[in-house]
C-alpha cells in the first residue's frame, strides 16, 4: 500500500476511469488479501482519487487509454528513496481517519509465518502487551482500522519491514522504535529512515543480534528505555 499510493500525489484531479491494480501472486490468505478491493477503495478515496472503479486482478488487462502515474517511491533497490511530496498523501489518509488521542504506545506485529521471524519475537510481544502496549496484528485489520489505531500512537514499535512502515500513518514528531530481524544489520532499515525523515518523526533502532539472537528480556529492556513505559 504504501508503494502504489505514491502515484496519488501527482495531481488532485486524476482522469474519471477505473484504477486498475495487478498484485503479485498471492499465495498466503487474510484478512487483507482476501477483501483486497474492499480495503483498498476507502483508502484511494481518502487518498484524494476519489470513489471509481476498482479492478484487481493478475491477468493481462487490455486498455484503450491507460493512463500511468508517475510514482513518488523506488523500493527493493539498493538506494531506495522516496520523494517528499509522498507526505501529502499520507496527510490526506490520516486526516480522514486519525482518531482524537495521540498518545498512546502501538506494537504492530508479524504472523510466525514471515521470512524473517526472530526467535524472540513471540515473547516480545507478549512482554510487551503484558505491560499494557496496545498490540495489533495489521494483516488481520482492514486498511482503514490500521490507520485509526496506528494515527492514536506517539510512539510505534516493530520489527524491520513493511508492517512498520505504516508508521506514516502517525503525526509529526512522534517517534518509532525499530527491532531489527537480520543478524547483519546494526542501523535502521534504509526505507524506514526515508519515512521517518520525510514524516518529522525520530527513528530509533535496536539491534535484535549481538552475534547471536538477542533474548526477549534483552530486547524488552531496550525498548522500554526508548519507549518511557
């Protein structure tokens, strides 16, 4: 999601004719994938394309006129970037869902199914939900209830990768605490510095290796140092 609404912040007033979105296979089944256009059609709107058609399929699409929006965001490189103009659109959305409270701190979670599953991460849910963390599992949200919760956070907390990226969603000068999932890295994931940075928000990481895996306990007491819970 974050990728394709880049292409909404090139103009206020896109041509009246269906959006046409070809996903890649999706081979594993949610909440999301499973109402895909029903989740995606509030957000467009919110987004400023306002309510039209909504095609999703991974079929050949023949068009008489097929129009290409010039997109704001270049993921999966190596030097990924993404252009500030993307802001405007992350603004529209949270305005048109954001809750009143902004104070509280959110975990956003992975299924145990991800590719790059900690060994510790299932008790660092758990400790953290235990002392009183609002915990929320986004593949299991439609888009519009992923933004009310993630917009009511001033501090959101992850572990690398696109489920904490959603922290565009939250205001300016909140802050996000990033765990990282990859025994080679030691700063914070590239794309999520150029969100951060773009939102006017304070990106702190935590290593989740030190040679091996870091226990649940290690990692808990660094995220609370960082989160003042």
């Amino acid at each position: 999601m974050i990728e394709t609404l880049s292409s909404a912040a090139v103009t206020d007033e896109l041509p009246k004719v269906p959006v046409v979105f070809s996903p890649w296979e999706i081979t594993a089944q949610n909440e999301w994938t499973n109402g895909y256009e029903r989740h995606v059609a509030p957000i467009l709107n919110a987004a400023g394309w306002g309510r039209r058609r909504i095609i999703v399929t991974a079929k050949p699409v023949l068009a008489k006129s097929l129009y290409v929006p010039q997109r704001l965001t270049s993921f999966g490189t190596a030097s990924p970037s993404i252009h500030p103009a993307i802001s405007s659109v992350y603004e529209r959305i949270r305005s048109a869902f954001e809750q009143d409270r902004h104070d509280e701190t959110v975990l956003v979670m992975r299924s145990e199914d991800h590719r790059r599953w900690h060994p510790s991460e299932r008790a660092v849910y758990e400790t953290l939900a235990n002392l009183g963390v609002q915990a929320i599992l986004p593949q299991s949200m439609t888009a519009e209830a992923q933004v009310r919760a993630i917009s009511r956070a001033k501090t959101l907390i992850g572990f690398t990768g696109s489920v904490l990226h959603n922290s565009v969603f939250m205001g300016r000068e909140t802050q996000v605490i990033e765990i990282g999932d990859q025994p080679e890295k030691s700063v914070a994931d590239r794309i999520q510095s150029e969100l951060c940075g773009i939102c006017g928000q304070d990106l702190f990481f935590v290593p989740g290796f030190t040679g091996t895996p870091r226990s649940a306990n290690d990692l808990s007491s660094s995220i609370l140092d960082l989160a003042s819970l």
